[in-house]
C-alpha cells in the first residue's frame, strides 16, 4: 500500500508538470494573467486551504485592473477552473486577497501555482467571499471595517459590532494583514454571536502597546469566571495576567459529559517581552482526546489534558462574544488586533504552521511572473544555413508565431527588407513555416515578420541578414580516432576562399591551422587522462566563421604505445611521456615499448616520495643505446591544478605547494624512487591547461615516473647508482647494465672513463650536450667483455676536473 501510496504521488506530480508545460489554458478571454508560483507546504497536504496573496504597487495591475478590483480572478496553474477568492483590500496596483486552494501540496510544485487574471473592460464582481472559507469555520473577521458593522466572511453572516465606550480606540488602522482595530484599554470591543460548538480553533495576530498590571487584559473573551468551579464556563483566549503581564494563557472550561464535573484549564507561554511586536497566537481544544493546545506564531508551545471525551462548555455569562475585551475582571486589551478567525474543529499541526507563514511575510511566500496577454503571438525569425543567405541564391528562412492557445493567428506580412513584401493568409494558434527569398547582393537587409491575431493584437521580430558573395560550407568528411599520441580528426575543406581552420576544444581555440588543403589532419596530443571533450572544427572565410557539429570523444586510457625503431631513430609518446632516439642510437631494428604503469610501483624506502604518471621503457630485444635518447614526462595543470595519474586523493598532498620542485624519479633496485636531475620547461596550451615539461637523458630502458624533490640541497649534488652490482651475461635484463644518473646543470658535455682498481682504463666514452645519466654494460673498448671485479666509474662534465663525480661498481660475468 505504501509503495501504491508513493506511485500516485509521481503519477500526480507527472499530469500536473505535463498539463503545465503543454496546455497553458486561458481562463475565457481575459485580457492579462500573471503566474503565481507558490511555496510548498510544510508538514504535509492540506486541502481548501484559505491562501494569502498580496501584491504590491504591481503596474501591470494598476494599468490594467478595474479601480475596483472586481475584474480580479484567480485559477491554477493547471487548468482553468475560477477559485473562490475574497479581496480584503484593492487600490491602485496593490491587492490583499485569500484564494481557497483546493490542494496545497507538500511536495508538487505545479499544484501551488496559480495565475490572477485581470480585465478593467470585464463587468461584474469575480469574488466569492463565502466559497474561501471552508465549512468548518465559524466566523472570519479581517477587521478591515471603517463603520461599526465588522463583517464575517464565511457563509455564516456572524456580524460584529464596533462597541466605542471612550479613548482613542479606533478601526481599520494599519494592521499586520490589510487594517485592524486598536483598542485603547478603556473598556472598546467588538461584540460577536456566542460559539456553541464544544470544539475550537481561535486564531489572531494582536500586537500588546503596553502591559497592564491592574487587570488581566485579553484580545478575545468568552469566559464565565465565578466560584464554585461548576458556575465557570466558556474559553479565554489570549489572556495576560496583571501579576504576570508577559506570560499568555489559553484558558478552556470542560465538562465531563457524564458526571458533568467542570474543569479548567490553561496552556500558557511566557515571553521576555510581550509587548511592541506582532504575534501570531492559536488555541485549539479536540473534545474527543481532551487536548487542549496554544501555538505561538505556528509552533506548539504549551499543552494541556482534560478527559477524552470532555466538551468545552457554552459561555452563559453573556448573550455575545468579545474581541478586544474579557468578561472578567475588567480585562481591557490595549493594542492592535488583526484577522480574528474561529472553526468548529481542531485545525492540524501543518495547518496552523503553514497559515502562519504564509501571513507572516506572503511576499516571500511566492514569486510572481511576468505579464502575459491574452491573444498576443510571438514571433520568431531564423535563417535556416550559415551564412543566413548568399547573393543570387535561394535562402530559407524558418517564421513562426504562437499566441499559447490565447486565440487564433491570421495573417503573417514578411518584409525581406529588398522591397519585396509577402503576406500570407493563416489560421491557428501556433503557426510555423518556411520561406524562401534570393537577395541579389551582398548589402545588409532588415528581414521583418509580423504577426496579425483575431483579437486585434500584432507583434513583429526582426533579423538583419547580409548575404555573403559566396556559399560558406561547414568542414566535411569528418573522422576521428585514437592514436598512441591522442585523438586524431581528419577533416576535408569543403569550398575553396577559406583563410584557415582552427579547432576549438570544450569552447576554446586549441589550433589555427593555415595554409588549408583539400584534406586535413590535426592530432591532440594535449590530453587529460581518461578525460571527455568535445571538439569542433571552424572554416574562417573572408566574410565570417563556419563552425562544425560537436566531436566527442572517449575517455582515453593508453596502456601501451610501440614502435619498431631501426638505425634513423624516431619517437615513441603517449598521453604522458614522450621518447626521442636520434639516429644511430640503435644498431638495428628494435621494438620500443613504453607502458604506463598506472602507479604499479610503490616506494619502500624512507626518505623518497611515490612517482606518479608511471611508464615502464622496454627493448626487445634488449639493448643498450649506443647515443642518449631523450625522455620527456608532460606533468599537466587543468585549472591552475596539477593532474596526474592515478587520482588516488594523495598527490594534492604531495605536490601542492610543491610545483616548482617536480623532478623524474627513477625506480631503483632497493624499491624506492628515487630522485634524479631532470629540467623543467613549461608549455602552455590553452588559458585554462598547461604542462611542465620534465626531461632527462638516457643510455637504457627503464620505469620511470614523475616525483617531487624532498631535499634540494641533496638532489643538486647527489649521484644515484642503479645496479651498482651487474652481471650483463646473467641473461636477466634488469641485471645486464648499471645506471648513473648525476645533475648537470650546465648541459655540459660529459665524459664517463671506467677504470679498473690498478688505474687502468678500459672504457671511455663521451656525450654531447644535456647527458645526466650515463650507463655502461661492461664491454671493454677492445670490444671483449671486461673481467669480473671491482671497478671505478669516473664522470667528467665539461672537461673540468673538479667537477668529476667517482663511483665504484661491481661487474659479474
């Protein structure tokens, strides 16, 4: 049941928001509406509800509303069925109206929207004062009179009287909704028929001037006070007592149906300062649970019991009721009173909470449209290519006109600005077409279409067109794919007079390619990792831009870029990193293979920081480069943030703050990654992406990765050795060759000598420009493999002795 419970909701929701969107009806044939949208409910649904609307100073409504009002309407948002409405109070472009909502919903925004609808050439009076209130009410007073008579807006007719003693009391004063009667504490107040029933909800808005420490004043009385308790009956309703002038009470006398005992009870609160402000005060009493409650503006502050079942007694004392006054003990109220309202129930918690803000600010209970007018078409104009036309070629242009259901369009006159005019007979409430015109040059025309409906009414829009001296086609032929390197688009040129092309990702300009050819190619190499975008490609003419449809891609997840490489050398790239061998780097025909690892590896070693964007470099078969290739790691910034893979939550911690300490780190055998001399460029791409370019020189393959320099002092000085013990004929490759990477911060040319422990020379070899890290598999100059044992690697950069590096080695055979 409660699943059923939940699906008629959406079913609800579903038909109120379709009906909406797709019928906006108009009530007859008033001339103006606005929408009205409603806040929702809180605590839940409340049927018939008497809902507050005021406006004010709307100039809309003062143009074009009767002086009266009376030609005001309300209907909601989902059909055209006329509420029963009330107006407390109109005058120019300002109403104060209740409009009884048939649902006020909870959770369906559609079903609080209404719209006022008003007409000053409308006759007669569009209120039904009686249908807002609904048949639990008893009387409803908006103390709005300005003569004696205080009217009741229910069905009931139970009319006040304005009872002026003495003083300064006085009537319709500015109250918290509309006017109010003032009392001056000497004895005024209204007179109201007696309330019968034995059930009660008693609401107002009072505003207390000032305290009275003689007698208990009190804004409503209907209280028999006498002793014994049998002789008490009736209720009091905001009553203040002079001992205690700040705490309120709710006083109710019961009887027991039975043994017919009395009781009396009170629900009270106590403020810090009663006074200068207004307060929205409630009492309810439920004879069937024998509750008794009194909420203070919407909440339930106080609680009292009776019996289950007691009744709240008839007031005997008097033939009438008071508003302003007491029965007992002279209890004058001295202040304001506003909207004073008895039902013959126990209204609930949500609706006492929701009519509560509703009236304590209404213009924040809502917001209000813009004017619409009934039989009034809109009118739109668009050329249907790009360029809109070219000269002495037939162009399409697409008209249309919609007065929303608000009667019929009959005539639309289309002005193409070259003299030529077309009047076109039509008929209906939506009106859609297209129309063809050649303009024989190339000067700017003002195209015009106006739209004529059977109410009289006529709107016009317009575009300005300038032919272009020829046809300007979008690129064609268009195709995209991945490579190792990115996404590549290839793409024809259309026509010929084209200036350039230029490719535009998520927005903004990434190339400008000129001159053009018949067929294109454009690779974006400056890629996020597994990252969406959108792509468009722009042919520049001479007169303007034409731009594609969107290109999207894929994320992109490289795992494996490889090339077979031979004697010429070549590159290897991926998203990330970027391998360049010159030539004769390798001696023969070499399957190069760079994966990115994804953070495979992790660091072991204290002292050192985890890498991230990871690539393993392998050869097969295995060699040694006979030239330094060249590695490039792209670290990119999107946004002024680096980004890098993974996006595991830590690399902020470690690289932010860190920027312009990023180094390449290499993985070492003891586990760690370790730091080592790389330089650092920037590349920028677009406003919001950039990279750092991370780059270094290799002899061998490797994993590799982009890290952080924790000790700077330490990384400008430090050699770090990989495989200070080698076997190069174990046939594990990992093991065939040891590693030295050392700064060089000239880009100095560098020399590496290996010496046996005796001092003789065995091995040299020299290294042009920006080497730091130089390798050796230990074959001797004389080509044969040197003898197993210890040996001393010697490193010299730019010829100068001092600034040799000496590390010892350990060759196995």
């Amino acid at each position: 049941m409660r699943d059923l419970y939940f699906m008629k909701k959406i079913l609800l929701a579903f038909i109120l928001h379709f009906n909406y969107l797709l019928f906006p009806q108009w009530y007859s044939n008033w001339g103006y509406r606005k929408i009205i949208t409603n806040n929702l409910a809180q605590g839940g649904d409340l049927t018939d509800f008497p809902l507050l609307v005021i406006i004010s100073n709307d100039s809309d409504l003062a143009n074009y509303a009767s002086n009266n009002g009376y030609d005001i309407l309300f209907t909601p948002g989902v059909n055209t069925n006329k509420l029963a409405h009330e107006i407390e109070y109109y005058s120019n472009g300002t109403v104060i109206a209740w409009v009884k909502m048939p649902y006020f919903s909870a959770s369906v925004q559609a079903s609080n929207t209404l719209f006022i609808y008003f007409d000053k050439n409308k006759t007669g009076n569009q209120q039904n004062s009686n249908g807002v209130w609904d048949s639990d009410y008893y009387m409803t007073h908006h103390l709005a009179e300005t003569g004696g008579t205080h009217y009741d807006s229910t069905v009931n007719g139970r009319i006040g009287t304005w009872n002026f003693i003495s003083g300064t009391s006085t009537m319709n004063t500015n109250g918290k909704i509309g006017g109010a009667d003032y009392f001056d504490g000497s004895g005024d107040y209204v007179k109201l028929p007696i309330l019968t029933n034995t059930n009660i909800t008693i609401e107002a808005w009072i505003y207390k001037s000032s305290k009275d420490t003689v007698n208990a004043d009190t804004a409503f009385g209907s209280w028999k006070w006498a002793s014994p308790i049998i002789s008490n009956d009736g209720f009091d309703f905001a009553r203040f007592y002079q001992t205690t002038p700040d705490n309120c009470a709710f006083t109710v006398i019961t009887s027991n149906t039975a043994t017919e005992i009395k009781t009396s009870r009170s629900a009270t609160f106590t403020f810090s300062d009663s006074t200068l402000q207004w307060i929205y005060v409630c009492g309810t009493y439920d004879s069937v649970s024998g509750k008794g409650r009194l909420w203070i503006n919407g909440t339930n502050i106080s609680t009292f019991s009776a019996g289950a079942g007691d009744v709240m007694t008839r007031y005997t004392a008097s033939t009438f009721m008071r508003i302003g006054s007491s029965s007992v003990n002279s209890g004058d109220f001295h202040g304001f009173v506003d909207e004073v309202r008895l039902s013959i129930s126990a209204r609930s918690t949500n609706y006492i909470f929701n009519s509560y803000c509703n009236q304590v600010n209404p213009t924040a209970f809502y917001t209000i449209g813009s004017l619409n007018e009934y039989g009034v078409p809109s009118v739109s104009v668009s050329a249907l290519a790009s360029p809109p036309a070219v000269a002495g070629q037939s162009a399409s242009f697409s008209v249309s006109a919609d007065t929303a259901g608000t009667g019929a369009v009959t005539n639309l006159l289309i002005n193409f600005g070259d003299g030529s005019l077309e009047n076109h007979a039509v008929n209906g409430s939506l009106i859609s077409g297209t129309y063809n015109h050649t303009y024989n040059s190339g000067n700017t025309f003002l195209l015009s279409a106006a739209a004529f409906s059977d109410s009289g009414k006529v709107r016009t829009n317009q575009i300005f067109i300038t032919p272009a001296p020829f046809s300007m086609p979008a690129a064609s032929n268009i195709r995209s794919w991945y490579v190792n390197e990115g996404f590549k688009i290839t793409f024809s040129q259309p026509a010929a007079n084209i200036n350039r092309a230029v490719i535009y990702r998520d927005n903004l300009q990434l190339a400008s390619i000129s001159p053009v050819a018949p067929d294109m190619e454009y690779t974006d190499r400056y890629l996020l990792y597994h990252t969406v975008y959108t792509y468009q490609i722009g042919m520049e003419y001479s007169t303007g831009m034409i731009i594609s449809t969107n290109i999207s891609n894929l994320p992109l997840r490289p795992e494996l870029a490889q090339k077979t490489l031979g004697i010429k050398g070549g590159t290897v790239a991926n998203l990330i990193a970027e391998l360049d061998i010159p030539a004769g780097a390798l001696s023969a025909d070499t399957i190069i293979s760079m994966h990115i690892q994804t953070n495979l590896l992790y660091n072991f070693q204290p002292g050192y920081v985890s890498a991230y964007n990871q690539v393993r470099i392998e050869t097969t078969p295995p060699v040694q480069f006979s030239e330094s290739i060249r590695l490039t790691m792209r670290v990119p910034f999107y946004n002024n943030k680096i980004r890098m893979i993974p996006d595991d939550g830590n690399y902020d911690r470690i690289f932010a703050g860190n920027e312009n300490r990023l180094c390449l780190a290499a993985y070492s055998d003891a586990r760690a990654w370790v730091p080592v001399y790389s330089r650092v460029s920037d590349q920028n791409i677009l406003p919001n992406f950039s990279y750092k370019l991370l780059t270094m020189n290799l002899s061998s393959a490797g994993t590799f990765g982009v890290s952080v320099v924790v000790n700077a002092d330490d990384y400008e000085n430090k050699v770090v050795v990989k495989n200070r013990v080698f076997a190069p004929q174990s046939g594990i490759d990992a093991m065939s060759r040891v590693m030295i990477f050392f700064p060089n911060p000239a880009f100095e040319d560098v020399r590496l000598q290996i010496y046996r422990m005796d001092g003789q020379k065995v091995y040299e070899r020299h290294a042009e420009g920006s080497v730091s890290m130089v390798s050796w598999n230990g074959a001797a100059d004389n080509g044969r493999m040197a003898d197993s044992g210890l040996y001393i690697a010697s490193i010299t950069r730019g010829g100068k002795i001092r600034d040799t590096y000496r590390v010892k080695i350990y060759l196995l055979k």
